[in-house]
C-alpha cells in the first residue's frame, strides 16, 4: 500500500532528555520564539511579524480576525483548494466568491479575478497550491491597484520561493501549515505571518486572548488587561519544540522527499508517452 504521507519526526533522544530536564527545572528556552525567528530567516523577512499558531486554520482565523472580517465582506478565491481557505472568514459572516484556477497551474487565474471583484471585495486569497507561486506576481498587482488586502494561503509553500522570493512574502498576511501531511511538521501547528505594518500593534493583542500579556511578560505593564476582542493561538512547548528540530532538519527533509519523487516520476514517466495525461506541471 502506498501511505499518503509519512510523518517526518527526528528528535535526536538526547536532545529530548535535555529539554524534558530543562523544562522541570523552568529554565526551557522559548522555542516558539526560536522558531518564529527561524521561519523569518527562512523567509528573509526582517520586518515582518511572525507568529506560530495551532494550525493553518487558526492562522486565517488569525487573520479574518484582525483584519476584522464581517458580514458585508466578500473575499475572492479559488474553486480549489482545501476548506480551511474558506472556514474562517464563513465564520465572521464574510462571503467567500470562488474564482476558477489556471489549468496550467492550478493557482488562482489572474484573467478571472477582475470580473469577480464589486465594492464588497475585501481581499483576494491566494493558495499556493503543492507550493507553486506561479501568478502570484499578477494576482498582487490586481489586488494593489483595486486597493484590496491579499492573503496568501501558503499551508502547503513552507521552503518555496518564486522569482527568488520566498512564498509568504508577498501579501499583506501569510498562513502556513505545519500538519503532518506538510513536509515541515509538528503534528498539528501553523504560523501566521504579518507583512502589513498597519496591523501590528493589534497583532500581540489578538493573539493572546485580547490581552497585552506580551507587555506583562516584557516588563513593560505591571498587570495585564483585557483590551479588545482575541483569541489563544498560541502553541505549546512541546509543540514548538519538535517543530524548531524539523525546522533545522528543512534540508535533508526536503533532499529526501525529492528523491522519492525522482523515483515516481522514473517509474511512472512511461505512462504519459504510453498517452496517460497528467494534470500539472511536473511532467
Ligand atoms: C490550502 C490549505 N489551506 C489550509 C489548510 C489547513 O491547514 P491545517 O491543517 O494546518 O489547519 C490546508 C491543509 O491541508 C491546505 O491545504
């Protein structure tokens, strides 16, 4: 039987022993920050936000949240792709309007959007689907000149670039995935990335329960309040733990998963000049 996927976990067991022992004696470095700081290395993003969430999913609710989605919002995006796309911004009472993909490439078709967007339009979401940025470029452009915010769903794109630029870079909001089907993982978990200058301040506020406990854990309030409306994305230790080592395991994860694929495409490469037709560009 041929699995769907194969969870990557390598956690070296001294590795492990050190961080249970680290953790019983509270003196666990934070390695949600470690991996935040990592992913925008990766990213090579020095001023934006990056946040690590229990999923993909809760990374767009995330963002339907601050960007404060509601009920006379439509937001465009593609017929295919996965339901977390659309979920949170339901959720918030927006309408999503389903825009067809480029056969080519399966990405949203920039030649379509135009004809979809009225003066509900809110933003465009874009789905790097299998990790291709293509059309990302054109499809920024219509969202900048029709003054709308793009998303990218980028749950499948962690380690993709396009042009050279690392997919995530270039919306106002990135959402990645690191679920166990993705190729960097931790089980379950996401991270949110915020490009726009324009939501920062609200960004520590939303995502810890509508609290400024990131001042309190700072030094720079002595209680912590209740300030707007939030939710908790915060991940936990443990979880941002085994997901720092994947982080720093991208390479040989990767050098892996292209060996495999060399191995389908020789084996079933005879297939297509036997007249089988493959959607997509890997052929
Ligand atoms: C395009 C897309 N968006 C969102 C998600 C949701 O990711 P998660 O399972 O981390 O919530 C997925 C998961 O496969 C996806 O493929």
């Amino acid at each position: 039987m041929i699995h769907f996927n194969r969870n990557h976990i390598n956690i070296n067991p001294i590795k492990y022993d050190q961080f249970i022992k680290k953790r019983n004696e509270n003196s666990l470095p934070n390695y949600s920050q470690k991996c935040e700081e990592l992913i925008a290395k990766k990213l090579s993003v020095k001023k934006s936000i990056v946040k690590l969430t229990n999923s993909c999913t809760s990374a767009l609710e995330f963002v339907s949240q601050i960007a404060d989605f509601g009920v006379n919002d439509e937001i465009i995006m593609p017929s295919f792709t996965f339901v977390s796309s659309a979920n949170p911004f339901v959720l918030r009472g927006s309408t999503p309007v389903f825009v067809d993909v480029d056969k080519e490439t399966m990405n949203l078709d920039p030649k379509k959007i135009e004809s979809a967007i009225n003066n509900k339009t809110k933003a465009i979401l874009f789905v790097h689907y299998a990790g291709f940025g293509q059309n990302i470029e054109e499809v920024a452009a219509i969202a900048k000149k029709n003054n709308l915010l793009l998303i990218e769903d980028a749950a499948q794109a962690i380690g993709s670039f396009y042009n050279k630029r690392a997919l995530g870079t270039f919306g106002d909001f990135a959402c990645f995935s690191f679920h166990s089907t993705k190729n960097i993982s931790c089980g379950e978990g996401g991270c949110v990335v915020v490009n726009n200058r324009k939501y920062f301040n609200k960004v520590n506020i939303v995502y810890d329960k509508g609290t400024n406990r990131d001042s309190f854990f700072k030094g720079e309030v002595r209680k912590y309040q209740w300030l707007s409306k939030g939710s908790s994305y915060p991940v936990s230790e443990y979880t941002s733990f085994f997901l720092y080592n994947e982080l720093l395991q991208e390479k040989n994860i990767n050098s892996k998963r292209r060996a495999i694929w060399n191995q389908y495409y020789k084996s079933l490469k005879k297939l297509k000049t036997d007249g089988f037709t493959f959607h997509n560009m890997i052929f």
